[in-house]
C-alpha cells in the first residue's frame, strides 16, 4: 500500500484568493492540524469496539479507515481476507473534533465563514456546541457563517458522522419497495435486493464493485478552512469561450463575487500568452451588497489553440483579474486555461448517426480507457501518483479518459495534468448505474452538486463531454432485475421512476451545463442515445459491448459489432505477482484459493473460472499459479488488441475506443491495464503499440485477411505495404511490396487475402505472416498475423537471450529468439523498473532493445530479469 500522505483532493479550497494582497482581502485559515475521533459515544459499536471510543489523532483530509490504520487499531484493509472484518467501520457512527485559535483582528472581518470542501457523508456540524450543519451531499461544498459563534482565542469544532448504512436501511425497510442498485453486499449488513447506496449522494464504489472492495467510508475527505473577509470575496473566475477558431477567440471573463457594500468597482483582466505576449482589458461596474456576476468580453487574434495528444500543442493561456475600488484591490484570481472548440459531431450517414468528437474543426478518432477511483481511500493519492497514471495515459497513445460515473469527482490535480498532456476527458456526473429516487429534493440535491462541479472544472479544455450518467437508462431497459422489478410494481409508479430519471439526466443536469459550462457538449446517459431513443444501439450513440466476458463468448466475438463510438469492453487480468504479493501469501496462490476469490469481485469470487475458460480456450492449461497470471495477462491484451483495432479499421463508422479499464483502487484481478501500484500490465504495452498514430490492422475472418492502414495523421502521406510469410523457424517463404497512399484521418483497406493467397500452401501451425509499412525506409507500424488459436500453433522453445549494454545514459537489455517467441515478457520479480516495451511478439533471428529505468543498479537487474514467453506457460501439448 502507497504510504498515507498529506491529500491532495481538495476542491477550489482558497487558491483563487492568493493573488490578493490589500487588508482586506479574504484571508484564509487553513483548519487542517490537530484534530482528534473518536466512535461516537453511546452507540453499539462503541460498547463492541471499546479500543475505538477512546480519542485518537486524526488526519484531516482523510476518513475513518485511514486514520484507524495510521493509529494501529486497524490491520492493513487490503491484505488477503481482511475486508471481512472491517465492515464494522462503515456501520458506525464517528466523531471528530478541532481546538482552533482565532484572533482579534479575524472577528473584526464582516463576514466569517467555515468551509467544508468535502464531508463524508451525512455529518452534523456545530462550533462552540451550537449546530450549523446538517451536510448530506459527499460532492458538495458546505459553507456557513460562524462570526457570530466564534470567540477570540480557542473555540471547539465538533463533526459527527452517520453511517449511511445505519441511517438510511431503517427507512428503507419500511417502504413498498427498495430501488434496484449494483451490487448486493457480500457481507450481510444490506438484505440483498435493499440497497441504501441508491438513496445517498456518495461514491458508489465504497459500497463494494465488481472489480474492487466494500469500504463505506465515513471522514472529512476533503480541507476545511476559515474565510474572512469584509470588502469583497472572489467566488468564482471563468474564462467562457462562446467562439474559438483559427482566426479569433470571442471570449468572456465571468467575475462572481461577494461585496460588502455597495457602489463603483473597476474590473481589470490581463492575459499572458503561450508565446509570452500580454494583453488586457477593463470595465468599470456599479457592484451591489451581495452576490453580484460581471462578464467582460474580450478577443484574442489568431489565438495559440489548445489541441489533445497528437494533433498539436496542449497551448495554455494565463488568466489574471483585479477587482478595485479606488486605489485598493478588493480581490484577485489567477486562472489557467487552453482555448479550443468542442462538438459532439452527430451527423446522420449510411450507418446510422454518428457520434464523434470534433477539436478545433478537428475529428479526433477517441483511443483511450475508462477511469476509475484510484484508491478505496481517494485521500490517500497523491499528486506523484496521477502524475504517474496520467503520463502512463499518454505514453500509450491514448487521448481520452472517460471518467466513469460510480466513483467521485477528481482533484484539480488531475484536471490540471490532463490539461498539460492532451488527454481529453470524459466527465460523467458521479451516478454508477443504480436506478434514482424521483422525489425533488433528491434531485435538487443533485442540481446544486452538479452547478458547483461544473463551475469548478469548466476552465480545464482537457473536458470535452459531460455525461449524466453511467449506465442507468441502459440498466432500466435490459437488466433482468430492473425487469423483474418493473413487474413488480404499478404502471404509474413505473411511470414516475422514469419520467423521475429523464427529469433528472436529459433536464436537470442537462440545463446546469448549459446555463454553466454551455462550450461544452452534455450527453444524458452512457451508454445512450441521448433519450432519442433506446440505449445501447449499434448505429446510434455510444456502446457498451459485454457479451465477450459477461456473455462468455469467444474474444472472436469482437468483430462482429462496430458501434459508432465504443465507451466500454473489457477482458480480466491479474496483476503481476509483485502485485499480488503484496496481498496473498504464498499459500494463497492458486486461482481459487479463499484469499484469490476474495479479492476476484466478478460473480461473487467466480470470475478466475471465467479467467480460465479464456485462457482454456486460446493457448492452453497453465503449468502454474505463476503462468496463470502471465497467460490471464497475454490473453487481454490480445483480446483487447483485437478489438480496439477492428473499431479503429471502422473508421468513420466506428469513432472511439474505450477499453474498460485503465486503474484499479486496489491490488486484484479486474479489466484494469495499469494496476494498483501503477505497474503496466501487458494490454498497457499492446495499448502503446494499437494505439499508435499509424497502425496496420490484419482481421482475419473465416480464413480471409483485410489489411487496414489505420492514420490519425492530419496530412495524407505515401508508404509501402510489405507483406511476408515465415515458417516458425524463420525461413522466409514468401515476400511481396506494394505501395500505399494514406488518407489524412482514415482507415484505408490496402490488402486482401485469402489463406490460400498469404500461405502459397505452407501449414498454417507452422506459418506466421509479417506486415509493415515502410515510410522513407522505416518500418512506422507492424503486425503479425496467425492463422488460428494459438494452443494449434506448432510454438517451440524459442531460445530467448539477453544481452546489456550501456547506451550513454541508458541501461539497454537486447533480448533475440531462435525461433518464434509469442507474448515474451520481461519480469524483475519485486525489483520495480520502466521497460519501453515488453509484451511483444518477435521473429526468429529478429532482435529488440529495451531500455531499462529503475533506481536498481545493472547488476542487480541483470540478476533478476527472468523471460517468459507463451510456451514457457501452457502445459505440453500434443503437436499441431
């Protein structure tokens, strides 16, 4: 587990106001040292866990698991089994506390609020025992004035939290019905079928997924914070962008503010450009008591655009803005935003109506993942850590992350290195898939959430979607339990729950990003067709695809669909076993031993069978737990290889690839290509190479080849397609060039073949055939191609070797084959390094080098490096 550090989650918190420098300036407390929890007195769970009621130092951002682990009453929640026994926690009520100084010169400020930035989730709030807060909302910001509670020198802050298990089930309980969630807890404390998780406004993931644990936390998760101020206090800076091309940017600063009294104020805007040009503007306002908004419009020449990964600079401006009166600066705010054009292209053609994102004019074929929580415990990540998996994003090729919409909403951080790296976002509004209360104040719950996210993330141009909701209108029409539920209860209550949920993700939410983020687009439900219709269609809309894994159908099974914009598929993996060591012992490692299922949330623990049927079904039975993780590796990648290719050949019909998923919040098996510890899983390498800007794509159907010359260049260029056959001893059987010309921003195919034609009768288990294209005597993509599963191939001992050298400042390992090396990987057991590739298949007498990056030395490196390729896994096999 990644040591507990400082959080960084929080949300605006008080970085808008450090530009402000006058006396009265909103001065900021930081309230984030010294505070103490406890279990709340006189509740069950106190008199069973007495080692808890006593108070004890408490990490403030955090939550209560966090701060039991950091004081020792808590064993680590991640290793082996433990989970079971920690469900207690999230059962209980909790207590925390402050003893914080606040000085004269704080209480002669007009105004004096105490600010949550995050409060998880149902909290009572009171300072010097009197009560200010009720807080329900774990997205929300909570601000309250306190001048009138607050005395000079020490004054108390008391928070408590309810378990929102312990508060909501006995309501739920006594109603007609409970509505349908996700997934049923495994431990007992929910009846299957009743789950609370639906009726609350907190991360549905903590409640248990089928790719990570059931830690219902309870903390303040995100600053807490005092603002004083008399004069003015600076809200809210925006940077609106009604129109951005080539030729000019027609913008508009949006100043929300807060002033003491009323009368003149002078606005002052200035920019700095990426190229380090300057310019400003102004406007004089008349400001009244309270809540005022200015909007300034201004243009920018010829502005430097911001463009996602690949298709240019990831240009930034910086914004700066003064509010004065008189010769005094009331306010300032800094602002950091990259000037671009958004569209959701969905024009109608001979497949349907498309969906595609459009750039600057731009249409971007979208390669990416979807993103999940990083941690059970989201204050335990730091900015290291998304540094580390946003540079991974970008290190293979991706341009796009859809931010799934059962975990929380990420730190300014995140959006801050998705903006630096091109990576566009996908942002869903925090609903994961359990059907919604209709009642108004739930949804008005909501409304105020989504307002006060989206004025905090709006300025970053790595967002290019807001999406209401992960699979809720899908899950409404097709799950079996949303069926067997709608029977269950009247028309007209059926009627309200849907006329509840099209209120609430094509209205609601709808009119908070158009009245706040209207640049843009808003899509009502992934997946959907934006209530025009069912979900989940191939010619319409975006598309989840799982009748590969869920369905357990054959991986083949892939080609058989090409939707307009695919946002989700998956296969499983384990992580490597450094990973898994970190959990299991060694008398756990076998696939179904009671710590391997423990930490498998598919089909209850089931899911390492359904690893195996894959694994089965194309290239063997492991020699051992250790070739199991290997094979469960080398069949996703290649699986998802499969399919993220035949949707980038697809090419305009088909216009996005999001792989579920990039992350894990824990170390186990799931869909993730980076694991919990951020180590690349072999699908992260194929990812780099399949979403390359220039790949050659061989789909072989029913003993037939269509070649595909798959660009996202902007320009078209001129190549050659060369295409040989080698027996697996690497004796060349056939050769043959042909040149090819790229379209810009295309699929071409550029080959045609049939067995018979790549084979000139050679056998199909001995034969491999190689595809490149050649641009200027340079192989710039290459593919292999196999002429069935891979337990028929006749695979022999490939005879790998390694050699190092040292390449200046790099460490460089060249590994060669003998003979026809499937899937090699190269493995440093516990001795954590960054290869430049791995996961790669290669030709008899072919050779790659890989650098090496680790703070272990060569020698050390050298000692530990163990190759592993497909024959070295799968148990000996009659021949082919």
């Amino acid at each position: 587990m990644p040591p507990l550090t400082r959080p960084t989650l929080g949300l605006l918190a008080g970085l808008l106001f450090a530009g402000a420098s006058q006396l009265h300036a909103t001065q900021v407390t930081p309230l984030d040292a010294g505070w103490q929890f406890r279990l709340l007195p006189g509740t069950p769970q106190a008199a069973k866990h007495p080692e808890s009621s006593a108070w004890a130092s408490a990490h403030v951002p955090g939550s209560v698991q966090t701060d039991l682990l950091t004081a020792g009453k808590i064993a680590d929640p991640f290793y082996r089994d433990n989970e079971a026994t920690l469900q207690w926690i999230g059962l209980a009520d909790w207590e925390y506390r402050l003893a914080f100084n606040v000085d004269g010169a704080t209480l002669k400020q007009d105004h004096v609020d105490l600010v949550f930035d995050g409060l998880d989730t149902f909290a009572d709030v009171t300072v010097n025992d009197k009560p200010l807060l009720s807080a329900g909302n774990m997205f929300r910001r909570w601000r309250v004035p306190v001048k009138g509670v607050l005395h000079a020198g020490s004054n108390t802050l008391v928070v408590k939290l309810h378990s929102p298990i312990a508060k909501l089930q006995p309501w739920l309980l006594k109603q007609p019905y409970a509505l349908p969630g996700e997934f049923d807890s495994a431990f007992g404390d929910e009846p299957k079928g009743k789950q609370t998780s639906n009726y609350v406004r907190k991360a549905n993931y903590q409640y248990g997924w089928d790719w990570g644990p059931r830690f219902v936390t309870l903390g303040i998760w995100q600053p807490v914070r005092l603002e004083s101020w008399t004069d003015a206090r600076l809200e809210d800076f925006h940077i609106a962008q009604p129109h951005v091309d080539a030729d000019k940017a027609d913008l508009a600063a949006e100043v929300s503010l807060q002033a003491g009294k009323p009368g003149p104020a002078h606005i002052a805007l200035s920019w700095t450009a990426p190229d380090g040009s300057h310019g400003e503007t102004a406007q004089d306002v008349t400001l009244t008591a309270g809540d005022n908004t200015v909007r300034l419009p201004f243009a920018i020449d010829h502005p430097e655009r911001w463009w996602p990964l690949g298709y240019g600079k990831q240009n930034l401006y910086r914004f700066h803005v003064d509010v004065q009166r008189g010769n005094s600066t009331l306010a300032s705010a800094d602002r950091s935003s990259g000037l671009r054009s958004v569209e959701l292209r969905r024009d109608r053609d001979q497949w349907g109506r498309g969906f595609a994102f459009v750039v600057n004019g731009v249409p971007i074929f979208a390669k990416g993942a979807d993103l999940i929580p990083t941690d059970s415990f989201p204050e335990r990540t730091t900015p290291e850590q998304l540094r580390k998996l946003l540079t991974s994003t970008r290190d293979a090729n991706m341009n796009m992350l859809r931010m799934w919409g059962g975990g929380y909403y990420q730190s300014d951080t995140f959006y801050d290195l998705a903006d630096q790296l091109g990576i566009m976002i996908w942002q869903d509004f925090m609903f994961g898939g359990a059907i919604t209360p209709y009642d108004p104040a739930f949804r008005e719950n909501a409304r105020i959430e989504a307002v006060e996210q989206v004025r905090r993330l709006r300025n970053h141009p790595s967002i290019v979607l807001w999406c209401g909701n992960n699979e809720v209108q899908t899950g409404w029409e097709s799950w079996p339990d949303r069926e067997d539920f709608k029977k269950s209860i009247s028309t007209d209550e059926r009627q309200r729950i849907e006329n509840g949920m099209r209120e609430l993700f094509g209205s609601t939410l709808r009119e908070v990003v158009k009245a706040n983020d209207a640049d843009v687009p808003y899509w009502a439900s992934s997946p959907s067709t934006d209530f025009d219709g069912e979900a989940n269609v191939l010619n319409d809309g975006d598309y989840h695809y799982w009748k590969v894994w869920s369905g357990s159908e054959p991986i083949e099974h892939y080609l058989d669909v090409a939707p307009r914009f695919q946002s989700e598929y998956g296969l499983q993996s384990f992580p490597v076993m450094a990973t898994i060591e970190s959990f299991a012992t060694p008398a756990d490692m076998t696939p179904n031993s009671p710590v391997m299922r423990a930490h498998q949330k598919f089909a209850n623990g089931n899911g390492n069978d359904r690893l195996l049927l894959y694994i089965r079904g194309n290239y063997g039975e492991p020699r051992d737990f250790a070739s199991f993780v290997y094979l469960s590796q080398l069949m996703q990648a290649e699986g998802i290889e499969l399919a993220a290719e035949h949707l980038r050949s697809a090419r305009p019909q088909s216009m996005g690839s999001l792989y579920w998923q990039l992350n894990d919040v824990w170390p186990g098996p799931s869909w993730s290509s980076l694991d919990y510890f951020g180590r690349w899983k072999a699908l992260q390498y194929h990812a780099r190479r399949f979403y390359a800007p220039v790949d050659v794509v061989p789909i072989r159907r029913d003993g037939h080849t269509t070649v595909h010359l798959v660009s996202d260049r902007t320009a078209p260029f001129k190549a050659v397609l060369r295409t040989r056959l080698y027996d697996m001893a690497g004796k060349r059987l056939s050769e043959s060039s042909k040149p090819v010309d790229a379209a810009a921003l295309s699929s071409i195919a550029v080959g045609d073949f049939s067995d018979v034609d790549l084979l000139h009768g050679a056998s199909p288990a001995h034969s491999v055939a190689s595809f490149d294209v050649i641009e200027n005597g340079e192989v710039i993509a290459h593919h292999l191609l196999y002429f069935g599963l891979a337990k028929t191939l006749a695979l022999a001992q490939p005879g790998l070797t390694a050699d190092w050298h040292q390449a200046g400042n790099d460490l460089v390992v060249t590994v060669r084959a003998k003979q026809l090396a499937r899937g090699v990987w190269l493995d440093f057991g516990n001795i954590d390094a960054t290869l430049s590739d791995n996961a790669f298949d290669l030709l008899p007498g072919e050779h790659i080098d890989i650098t090496i990056t680790s703070t272990a030395g060569a020698a050390q490196l050298k000692a530990a490096l163990k190759l592993t390729s497909l024959v070295d896994a799968v148990q000996a096999q009659a021949k082919p």
